[in-house]
C-alpha cells in the first residue's frame, strides 16, 4: 500500500481529511481493498476522481459526470495558513529547478513568515504581500492565456511549468482538486499531449472549454 496521506499536509475538507488519516488515498487505488469499506464517503470522492480523469471511456464505465459545481475564479480567495504555505514551499523546493514555485508562494506569505527567504536588506515596509487579486489575475492569466498557449503550440517544459504553477494557485485558493490534478501519474492525471488532460481537468472546474494539445 502506498504511503498515507496525513491530513496537515493539505488544504481539503474534514470527511476526505479524515480518510486520507486512515488511508484512503491509497485504498482507492486498490479494488479489493475498497470491498471492505464500501459506505466510506471519502474513498468513494476520491475514487470519483480517479475515474473521470482517468480518461473518457472508464469514467463512462464508472458512471461518473463532470464536477457538479463550476467555480467562478472571481469568488475565490486565498483561504490557506500560512503554516500550510510554508510546508508546500518545503514539499515541491526539491524539484523547483528554476525556483519559480517557491518564489511564487513565498509571494503569499507576510513578511515574518516570509523574513528567511528575503534577502538581508528587505524590510516589512518593503515587503508586499500577494493576495487575493493577484491569485484571481494569475488563474485567469494561466487558464486563458500563459498555459493554454503553451499546451496548444507544444511547448514541451512550459507546459509542465504551467500545470505546476496552476496546481499551486488551486491550493492557495483551497479548492480541492489541487491534490489530485498535480500528480501526474496513474494515481493522479496523465497529462496527454502537451499536458492536455490536466489543462482539460482544471478547465472543467471553471467551465472552460477543453483544448487540444499540439499534434506533430
């Protein structure tokens, strides 16, 4: 079984957070597992997921439609703590080769959560905090512009940069499919050509159309 995931390390709801404690995540992974906890809501959420980003044709197969509720980008707000900004920075600096992801959400902190990361000379009145206008701008930014460009003209590193940057913003906003869209494996999305399924998986939380990544 896969290692478990524990509730403080992400932004979700009780009943998921719940399950996750107890091993949910990678129970919905395991079919046989699953038989023996069939009234757990939070498997069957996360299964739901699993199934209709999974492709077209297993989610026709598990009965599974788009999400019910299209978010409007213009209605969300950071909500995350700080102490939860602070511990994604130290989940994805590993693999943040350029340092774009944690500059970004260092962006998001207040300036004594934030004081490690500045350089010596920055002080408070210097230092402006990112909010909620700006989370709002860069989403619509990502979604209708920067991201979508790059998965329509095949734009091989960017579009990886993009799904990155995108996943942090849902995190941020505490919308949670984040967990889910940023894994880019069989337990998450499969990007497709030029990450066109998680382009295509974020779209649907927002009601926008589905795109086509570049064909060679």
């Amino acid at each position: 079984m896969a290692e478990k995931l524990r509730p403080e390390q992400y932004e979700i709801n009780d009943t998921v957070a719940t399950c996750l404690a107890c091993g949910a995540y990678s129970l919905s992974k395991n079919p046989q597992e699953i038989e023996h906890y069939p009234g757990c809501k939070g498997i069957n959420e996360i299964k739901k997921w699993d199934d209709y980003y999974a492709g077209p044709e297993r989610a026709r197969a598990a009965g599974v439609e788009k999400p019910e509720t299209i978010i409007d980008i213009d209605k969300l707000k950071v909500v995350v703590s700080q102490e939860a900004i602070l511990r994604r920075i130290g989940q994805v600096e590993s693999a943040d080769i350029f340092g774009e992801y944690t500059t970004r959400l260092i962006g998001y902190l207040d300036y004594e959560h934030a004081k490690p990361f500045l350089v010596d000379d920055t002080t408070e009145d210097g230092w402006e905090q990112a909010g909620t206008e700006i989370l709002r701008a860069e989403l619509h930014r990502y979604m209708e512009d920067w991201w979508k460009q790059k998965v329509e003209d095949g734009r091989g590193i960017s579009v990886h940069r993009g799904r990155a940057q995108v996943v942090n913003l849902l995190f941020l906003a505490g919308v949670e499919a984040w967990l889910h869209i940023g894994i880019d494996d069989d337990e998450g999305i499969k990007g497709g050509q030029y990450q066109e399924n998680a382009y295509n998986a974020v779209a649907d939380l927002f009601g926008m159309p589905h795109i086509k990544g570049a064909r060679d």
